[in-house]
C-alpha cells in the first residue's frame, strides 16, 4: 500500500527536478512551447515543462574571438598574413537562436570573409599605417550584417599583418632610400639659405665700405690665430687701382 503512494511522488519530485531551471543574471533563455516560439524568460527560477516546452540558453556577456589567420592579397599586390581579434555579444536573444543557426560560427565566418574583403581594397601601406580606420570599417560592415541576427559588434582590432621575408627586405630599402632622399633635400634647401644670406651680406658690405673693410681685417686675424702660414688676400679696390693704372700707361705708350 506504501508502494503505492511512494512511485507517484518520487514521479511527482523527478518531474520537479526536470522542471526547475535557474538562470543567472548574465543568461536568458529562449523558450519554445511544442516547437514554437513563446518567450524570452530569465534570469532567476525558471518552470519548463518537460516533453512540451524546450528552453535554449544565451549568454549575454561579451564575447571575445579570434578571427584565425587570412592570406589578404592587397591592392598593390602584396600577399599578407592577417589576423584580428573580434569582440561581439547577443543583444536579442530571440534572434541569435531563431534567425542564424550556431550564432558564434556565423558571426566567425563573417568576419573571416569581411577582413579580407576590406583589407583587400588597400594598399600595404595603409594595412601598416591606418589600422584604426580598417577596424572601423570592418566593425561597421559586420555590426551592419550581424543586426539580423540579434549581435551586436562593440570592437574589432586587427593584430598582426606578417610579411614574408623578401617583402621585409624590399620595405626595409624603400625606407632606406626615403631617408637618403630627405637627407639630400635638407642638405640642398640648407644650401640655398645659405647662398641667400650670402648675397644679402655681399649686399649689406658692398653698400658699407668701412663694414668691408672690417671684415677683412677679421678675416686675416683669424686666419692667422689658425695658421703658421697667413695669406693676405687682395682687395678688389686695390686691383682696380692697378688696373687703371695700366691702362694709363697704355695710352701713354700708344701716343
């Protein structure tokens, strides 16, 4: 008679037990009632029913992936290896599971196949120089792609763009090269400041004879604090002198 009693609250228990779900605060679960949607329930003590409802979990927190390695060929070109890292999280659950199947796959395939599309519509230089506006781009085209599927993109950071050996080689004598140019143009436009300060002092002593005159006496001292060997150097006056001087005897001569 006991037995009788016992088999149907034990039933009545393991039927209790089945039923209780809890969820925490970071969870949600998306309940079906005979195949068809019926809530979003969660978080807290949850009763399904078993046999008729069927609860799929979600978890809202933040998801970090890494999108593995893509061969991106750029548009100059230049084959590369890049990978980035994607973080993501469900902001409707009802979505995630009924609009996509296995949203975290999806979501990975995506940003797979938008990482070579964006990348590959640059140029190596800016893959290596403009990476915050690439992560921008990608963010923006998988945010867009993944709205339907109740995902949204909060960041994505591409990590490393490897090249092989040659390319690095070829990058290491372009940067070379670049170098000795700017040294070149630095050393001509110092040239031609100089040249101009020269011409603007030729002008200035040209138009002061007493100002000439001390800067040839200068010149001598120091040549002469330098040197053993002092060269005195000939006034362009002097040599005027002389050569008028000679033309004068010339027309002495000639008469």
């Amino acid at each position: 008679m006991l037995m009788s009693y016992l088999v149907p609250v034990v039933l009545l228990v393991l039927l209790l037990a089945a039923s209780i779900r809890i969820l925490p605060e970071y969870k949600r679960g998306v309940v079906f009632f005979l195949g068809r949607f019926q809530s979003v329930k969660g978080p807290g003590l949850l009763i399904i029913i078993p046999g008729i409802q069927k609860m799929q979990v979600v978890d809202l927190r933040v998801i970090t992936m890494d999108v593995p390695e893509q061969d991106v060929i750029s548009q100059d070109n230049v084959t590369v290896k890049v990978n980035a890292v994607l973080y993501f999280r469900v902001v409707d659950p009802e979505k995630a599971i009924i609009q996509v199947e296995h949203f975290v796959n999806a979501t990975s395939q995506l940003a797979q196949t938008t990482l070579r599309s964006v990348l590959g519509k640059h140029d190596l230089d800016e893959m290596l120089s403009e990476r915050d506006k690439l992560n921008d781009d990608i963010q923006e085209i998988i945010d867009s792609s993944a709205e339907g599927w109740g995902i949204k993109v909060a960041n994505v950071e591409i990590k490393h763009v490897d090249l092989d050996e040659s390319m690095i080689r070829a990058i290491a004598r372009q940067a070379e090269a670049e170098r000795e140019r700017r040294a070149k143009v630095i050393h001509a436009e110092g040239e031609l400041q100089a040249s101009k300060k020269l011409v603007e002092a030729a002008h200035v002593l040209s138009a002061n004879p007493a100002a000439l005159q001390l800067r040839y006496l200068q010149t001598m001292a120091d040549m002469g604090s330098k040197s053993s060997t002092v060269v005195f150097p000939m006034p362009m006056d002097l040599l005027k002198a002389f050569q008028a001087m000679g033309e004068s005897a010339t027309h002495s001569d000639d008469r």
